[in-house]
C-alpha cells in the first residue's frame, strides 16, 4: 500500500503554494490518501481532514498536528510528512529518499549569523537534549523535503521533546530513530533570485513563489488542474 501524504495546513483561504504543491504531488509522488491537518481551504477537495485549533506558535501548531496525525488509526503508517510549500519536480516511483542536512553544530552556525530568534533557541535545545541521551553529534533533518514517518517512532521522539517550547520535530524523529540518510543542501528558495535548485525537490518562500524565477518555474512545470482542487484558477 502506498503511503499517505500528511500536511499541516495553516489558516488562509487562498494558499496558492498549495495548490500547486498538491498537483506536484499528483503527478509525481505515489500516495493513497492526502490528509489535510488543520485548516482545509474551500477550494481543496478529495482530500482528507483533520481539523485542529490553531492557537499557539506555528512551532506549536505544527507539533501538535503532527501528534493528531500519529494518534488518528485511519492514516497510514508509515505517512509521508509534507509542507504546504513542498514541490516534488520529479517522478519518485520508489519512494522519498531519506535525507539530512549534515550536523546540527553546522545548521546551527548557519543561522547564527542571521540573528537569534525562536527557530535558532529551538534548534539548540533540541540538540542539547539530543546530547544528553547519548547522540554527541546529532544529524539535522530539518530539510524542506518530504519525511517517511512511522508513527511511534514520532510519537516517541514528541513525548521525549514535550517539554521544548519549539522541538525541531524532524531532527528528533530522525536522530532519536536512526534513519541515517543522505546529506544535501536545503532546497528553500527564500529570494526571488534567478537560479534555483534544479533537483527533485523544491520549497518557496511566498514571495519567492510569487513573484521570484522559482515560482514562474513551478506555475509552468504544472498548469493543469489536478483531482485535489476545484476550479480552474492557474
């Protein structure tokens, strides 16, 4: 059985990121059922639905529709952990592959130098805790890149971080369950700079998708209506 794709939605009625994730997704990734956490935009449809209060942080949003998904018996398990800004630009016929960002002492470098703020708090305090039950140089899967999860290795990884204001879910999961993987770059565009990553996977910022070369890219790599949407807006 082909996995489910999973995708914690926020609130908003347009998303156009979505939209066009979904018809990627469509086209490309295997999958038995796309399960929409959180906010359902009215336009999507054939998809299924898990609504969830969306009160806290978007840290703690996330989280806690990750946890509704591992809990709910009707999504499959493993489930394929998708962003509402994920593209898949390739065919995967046999599946995602795992991957990682390399050590989190060297993502943490990274967004040192762009100012201290909750993401950077969180990424520390999940490898300190990391450090602490014995993993001395932990792996980052905080990529914007689909994620295979089994349920009670997330379960496991959300209960051991309950107590984290922002848990880098991904990093846990992966870490905690020693999924190993392949190291890349992340593949987020954040600027509407002229080239891209050119690999099966991209991710956007919204005003890079709307109005950045990446965005031009995916709106032409996908012009038709896919079975997960309404309508014919393009």
């Amino acid at each position: 059985m082909a996995p489910d794709l999973v995708v914690p939605v926020r609130q908003g009625p347009v998303n156009e990121q979505l939209r066009y994730a979904l018809r990627s997704w469509a086209a490309h990734l295997p999958h038995r059922h796309v399960w929409l956490i959180g906010y359902r935009p009215a336009w999507a449809q054939r998809v299924r639905h898990i609504p969830t209060v969306q009160t806290g942080t978007k840290y703690q949003n996330t989280t806690q529709a990750v946890r509704a998904v591992c809990e709910h018996p009707d999504v499959s398990d493993p489930f394929i952990l998708m962003n509402d800004d994920f593209f898949v630009m390739q065919e995967q016929p046999d599946g995602v592959p795992v991957l990682h960002r390399g050590p989190v002492r060297q993502v943490e470098a990274y967004y040192a130098t762009r100012g201290q703020g909750r993401y950077l708090r969180g990424l520390r305090e999940t490898r300190d805790l990391l450090v602490s039950l014995g993993h001395e140089d932990p792996l980052s899967y905080e990529l914007h890149v689909p994620l295979t999860v089994h349920k009670k290795g997330m379960l496991h990884a959300l209960d051991v971080g309950r107590h984290l204001d922002v848990i880098h879910k991904r990093t846990a999961y992966g870490v905690l369950n020693g999924i190993g993987g392949e190291q890349i770059e992340d593949v987020k565009v954040l600027w509407r700079a002229p080239r891209f990553p050119s690999g099966p996977f991209l991710s956007t910022m919204p005003d890079a998708f709307a109005h950045g070369a990446v965005g031009t890219h995916i709106r032409r790599a996908f012009p038709q209506p896919c079975p997960y949407e309404t309508g014919r807006r393009r």
